[in-house]
C-alpha cells in the first residue's frame, strides 16, 4: 500500500524535527544504543519504523515522551496506536526517484 505524499511528508517532519532535537543535544543514534543498551542501529531503525524500546530510549534521551515525538504512533494521551498501521518513511534516494519518475 504506497503512502500518501501527505503521509510522507508528516512522517519526514516528525523524522526531522526528532533529528533537529538530537542534534541540539549533542546524542547521535548509535550513543543512545549504547547508553539504553539496545542492539546496534535499534535507535536508528526506530527512525524509520515503530519500535517501543528505541522510541523510549530516544524520548528519555531527550527528556521527554515518546508520545509527544512521534504523534503518528501514539495517541495524545500516551497510549500507542493499536494496531501500529505504519508507513516507513522513504529514503531521501527514493523520495528523489519517486520524483524524477
């Protein structure tokens, strides 16, 4: 089932604005796998698809509730969304060869 370009672009928002706030705090992904003990690329991966472990290391990395990161996979309340009906977000690349074709 392909995304709705406004889907996409909700879902590169929250990427982006979640990126913006690691950057500010001086964290990369790979320092919060080791901090949380969470395998290699867990953070990463928790990017670009729903995974609860990364999602709250990520949010108590930056202080805050992985409700509040990612509005797409949790309800405003804090309860997440059931079932995870997720779409990943594409890669810049795809993004890019989606548009040239």
């Amino acid at each position: 089932m392909p995304a709705t370009d406004d889907r996409v672009d909700q879902l590169v928002k929250e990427q982006s604005r979640i990126k913006a706030k690691l950057l500010e705090a001086g964290l990369t992904l790979a320092e919060i796998d080791r901090i949380y003990q969470l395998s290699n690329g867990t953070a990463r991966n928790t990017m670009r698809e729903p995974n609860a472990r990364g999602e709250r290391a990520i949010a108590a990395a930056l202080g805050t509730r992985p409700h509040l990161l990612w509005p797409t996979r949790y309800r405003p309340s804090g309860q997440r969304r059931s079932p995870q009906n997720w779409t990943r977000v594409p890669t810049l690349e795809q993004r890019r060869n989606e548009q040239a074709a």
